[in-house]
C-alpha cells in the first residue's frame, strides 16, 4: 500500500523488568539504567505498521537528555522522530516492574505552545493518524483542535493507561471525532464509568473496539451488530505490546479493505505474533497474518 499513516504520542525511556523482590515492609529498589530502552505506545504503532508495509512518521517530543541517544528503527533505517519536538525538561520515563506491587512512575515535563506548533507544522498528507496517548494535556488539547476535527484521513484514538488522565468532556470529544476507537477491558470500564454509558464505544464513527487480553476482542461496528472474535495466540494474560499489535493490524487491514470484520481479524491474527514473541516490538510476517485471517472456505455439499 502507498500512503503515509502517523502515530503521534509520548516517547519513553522504559525500563520493564520482571524481577521479584520479597517482603511486605519498606523496600529499595535498585534498578540498572542501562537496561532502559526507548519506546512507548506511539513508537510501538510505527514499529509495528513499518513491519506491515506502511511508511511511517512519527511526531513525540523528548528532552534534551535524550538527544543523540535515541534508537532508529533498525527495518527501515529511518529517524522514527522526524520531525520532533524538543522539549527542556527530562524525558518522559516509565518504570515497570508487573512481580513488584509498586506502581508506574512517570517524570515529565510541560510542553509549550511553539513546541506544539512545530510538532505539528510539517505533518503533511496522511491516511490515517494515530493517537496513542498522552499524559501531556496541552498535546491532547492541540490534537482535538487540529487533527481530530479534520475528516477525509482515518482517524484513531487508542490512548493506553493515559486514559485515566482525562476528563469526561475530554473523552466525549475524542470518541466523537474517532473513526476507530481501541482500548482494552479497564479502559473500556472507566469509559463507561466516566461518561455514564455502558455502550460507549459505539459513539465512535466507524468502529469502537475493546481488547480482553487471551479473551479476544469485541468490536462495536457503526450501525450494526457487535460480535466477538476469539484471541488466537493461545497466551494467557495482559501481554505489554500485544495491544498496539492489535490496533497497527486492524489499521492496516482497515485501510486495505474498509472492512471492520476482516481488519479485526488481521488485527488478532498480528497481536497473537507479538504475544507469542514475548517482546515488545517483535518481527511481524505481515503474509502469515493475513492469510491465517481469512475466513475457512465453505464446502458445498451436493
């Protein structure tokens, strides 16, 4: 496919460890920075649809901290980040550690007016961009007013655990300028609970979509029925990274198609990839997904 789709987002200095350390009291933890790689939803989208065949742009910002340290993408070769936006503040850093009852810790900084204004200034022509979330509310409030509000390019909110940082107004906006709209099961839980409708995902103008981890996903079509579709990867629990597999397959096939049913089936088919890899950003065999997504031919019978 030709085209261009654009993930815009937070970039993170990420360090996800599955260390276990005993004991119900006050503890230290100490963690290796090294370790840390940069990634997040957003880079996550533009790993995932590069492998599938798009070109890709990414519009984050990151801090002076960061700069000359941040990876490209070893496919194309190609500055993930271009354009960016520098911001002076440290970058925005997230810790996980999912065997350890300690929460995430984010430390970031502010963005400004002329920071937005050149993140945005050179975003060209696209087929879809993608709003993988952001706990920065003057990115959020520059998005809704000049991205989502414009039609004629597919236009999809999928915000992650930023979600929890919104307002109900907020939300409401985003929901009703979203063609497709993916979050998963908690996401879709404190929608619900925020905007006081159980059936929330189906104000959005295409298709609304809940993610349920080895449980599959539920889409909510516009105007039609909803349905189920199985997961496929045969892994049990919240897999990091399954989710933005999940959405770059169901952009991709969406806008091959402009078929709901076939893009969720591509979309299980490539998160069932990243979940069985157990990385992050895993490599993608873009013909295997589509293939093993197409429906089983009927037989006739004579």
């Amino acid at each position: 496919m030709s085209g261009t789709i654009v993930a815009i987002g937070d970039v993170l200095r990420q360090l996800i460890s599955n260390r276990s350390q005993e004991g119900s009291y006050q503890r230290t933890l100490i963690t290796d920075a090294a370790e840390a790689t940069y990634g997040g939803a957003a880079w996550n989208v533009v790993w995932n649809l590069e492998q599938l065949g798009w070109t890709t742009r990414m519009l984050a910002h990151y801090g002076a901290d960061a700069v000359g340290r941040l990876p490209q993408l070893p496919v194309s070769g190609r500055d993930a980040l271009e354009p960016f936006c520098q911001k002076l503040a440290q970058t925005d850093q997230l810790l996980v550690f999912p065997k350890i009852n300690m929460p995430a810790v984010y430390l970031r900084g502010r963005l400004s007016q002329d920071e937005l204004h050149a993140m945005f200034a050179s975003i060209g022509r696209c087929e879809a961009i993608v709003f993988a979330g952001s706990r920065h509310s003057e990115l959020r409030r520059s998005i809704l007013e000049t991205q989502f509000v414009q039609s004629g390019r597919l236009r999809v909110f999928s915000p992650s655990y930023t979600i929890y940082e919104y307002g109900a107004d907020e939300l409401a906006a985003f929901l009703a300028h979203s063609d497709i709209a993916i979050v998963n099961r908690h996401e879709a839980a404190f929608l619900g609970g925020v905007l006081g409708e159980a059936s929330v995902m189906a104000r959005v103008l295409i298709a609304g979509i809940i993610t349920r981890d080895e449980d599959g996903a539920d889409v909510y079509p516009a105007g039609q029925p909803s349905f189920h579709l199985p997961s496929a990867s045969q892994v049990p629990g919240d897999c990091i990274g399954a989710g933005d597999a999940f959405l770059s397959g169901f952009v991709d096939e969406y806008l091959r198609s402009r078929d709901v049913t076939a893009a969720a089936r591509v979309a299980i088919e490539v998160s069932a990839q990243t979940a069985r890899s157990g990385i992050v950003c895993a490599s993608l065999d873009a013909m295997r997904a589509r293939t093993a997504a197409k429906p089983p031919s009927k037989v006739s019978h004579r």
